[in-house]
C-alpha cells in the first residue's frame, strides 16, 4: 500500500490518468445499472401484482439482470462485439451510431462515463490513495445512477439508496468522513425533514409532494456526511431544483405538469458538499 501510495505522489499524472481511466469504466457498468434495474423492478413488480390477483402467470421470460443477456444494440438487439463497447472510444469511434443497423445512440452513455470519469478524478485530486477515497467513490457512483434513474422515471430504487445509506454508516465507524455520532443522527435527521415535510404537504393540500425514495436518499446523504451538512444539502438542492424549473419555463413556454425529480437535485447537492468538504479538508 505504501508503495502504490509513492507511485501516485511521483507520477500524479499517471496516476490521475489511471482514475479517469478507471472511471469511465465504472461509468460503463453504471450505464448498465441506469437501464436495467428499473426493467428489473418493473418486471418484479408486474408478476407480484399478478400473483396477488389470483391471474395466471406469463409465459417464462428470458433471464434478465445486470450480467444478462449480454450487451445488445437497442434498435435491433444484436449482440454488441467487444470491439463497440469499449467506454467513450467506441462512441466516438462509431460517431454515435450502431455498427449493426446505423441506430442512433443515446448521449446519455458517453456524459455518464465522463462524468463518472471526472468525479473519479476530482475525489483523486483531494484524497490520496485509501480508503476514504474509494468510499468517495463508492459514494459518487451511487449518487450519479440513483441521480439519471431518477431523471428518466421517477424512482429511487431502494436497492441502491439502502445500500447507500448502510455503506456510508460503515465508513464512518472509523470516522473517514465524520464522527459514527454524527452520521447517525444525520441519518435519521435526513429521513425525519422530508417525511414531515411530505406529511405537512398532504395535510395541507391532499397531494404528494414528495417520494419515499427523496427521504431514503436524504437518510443516506446524512448517514455519510452528518447531521450538520443536510441544511446545506436542502438548501442547494431545493434552490437547482427550483432555477432549473423557472428556467425550463422559461426558455420552452410550457407548463409542466409533471412533478419535478427531486431525487438529481439531492444527488448533486450531496455530490457538491463531498467533494466541497474534501477540497476544504485537504487544504487545512
């Protein structure tokens, strides 16, 4: 370990390089996650409802999760050779279209890798090698699938927000990012805001305001940066939330009646008061 930690202070380039590398790989698999897992749940949920009303099941499906099918174009569900799939070079090797059929791809694979890529490099710049840097990671990915699933459908799947929650309480029992304490009561304090939030709003208005998933995410973004940091996540994440909506009505004339995803908003203000914290850290 203290050999890998003097490579990357003697070659910080190379080092940095390797991150973004690393990133942009894990942005491929999180591009799997983005597109399969609400398939997963809405297929689990589907044959739950019908196993309650008492209706006969459908014909067997093909096996589909994270692992399989393998890669397939979405246009003409061929199988994706190796050669096409390999992060960002394919796409623009191909030019953001299909070898197979000349489909177009979404944007939304290539900005994930980079983004991915650059939140990867921006922990790295902060943190030396250990393991408060791959908690950062870990941290980060979460956030950016949990931020795009939502954007697309409006669900903040507990198997990724739980996980985020516990993994972030684990982190902090050596206090990498804040006192064991402090995570705790960030934790609860983070579910505790917006589930009154959304009952005040109910009682108030008979309408949802907010999802369950928004208290669950809240929870974990408290469980890994503390009590103390959820005013300052509210707070920006509320004001993008609320900049973006006035600008988007502005620009397009239109009024949107579809609730706003308030899921990306506390991803990115948790992202934004990580690598804020970090920076701040690191400099002291």
């Amino acid at each position: 370990m203290n050999l890998l930690l003097d490579f990357t202070l003697a070659f910080p380039f190379v080092w940095l390089g390797s991150v973004a590398l690393l990133g942009a790989i894990v942005g491929s698999f999180l591009n799997v996650v983005i597109y399969r897992l609400p398939v997963m749940l809405e297929t689990r949920w589907q044959r739950e409802a019908w196993l309650q009303l008492a209706q006969p099941l459908p014909a067997q499906m093909p096996r589909f999760n994270l692992l399989l099918p393998h890669s397939c174009c979405p246009h003409c569900q061929q199988p994706i050779a190796a050669r096409d799939n390999i992060p960002l070079l394919s796409f623009l090797w191909l030019k953001g279209r299909a070898r197979c059929c000349g489909g177009r791809i979404s944007w939304r694979y290539p900005l994930v890798e980079v983004a991915t890529a650059l939140l990867f490099t921006l922990a790295a710049v902060v943190l030396p090698l250990g393991m408060p840097l791959l908690g950062a990671w870990i941290f980060l990915s979460l956030l950016l699938a949990l931020a795009v699933i939502d954007h697309h459908t409006q669900l903040l799947p507990d198997v990724l927000t739980l996980p985020l929650l516990w993994i972030g309480l684990l982190f902090n029992l050596q206090g990498y990012f804040v006192e064991l304490e402090a995570a705790t009561i960030g934790a609860m304090a983070g579910y505790l805001c917006l589930w009154s939030l959304f009952w005040l709003f109910k009682l108030a208005t008979g309408k949802d305001g907010l999802g369950y998933g928004d208290f669950k995410l809240l929870a974990a973004l408290g469980a890994w940066l503390g009590w103390q940091a959820l005013p300052q996540v509210i707070l920006l994440a509320a004001s993008c939330g609320l900049l973006f909506t006035l600008v988007q009505r502005a620009v397009t004339r239109k009024d949107y009646h579809q609730p706003l995803a308030f899921g990306p908003w506390l991803a990115l203000a948790g992202a934004a008061n990580m690598l804020m914290s970090l920076n701040v850290n690191a400099l002291w």
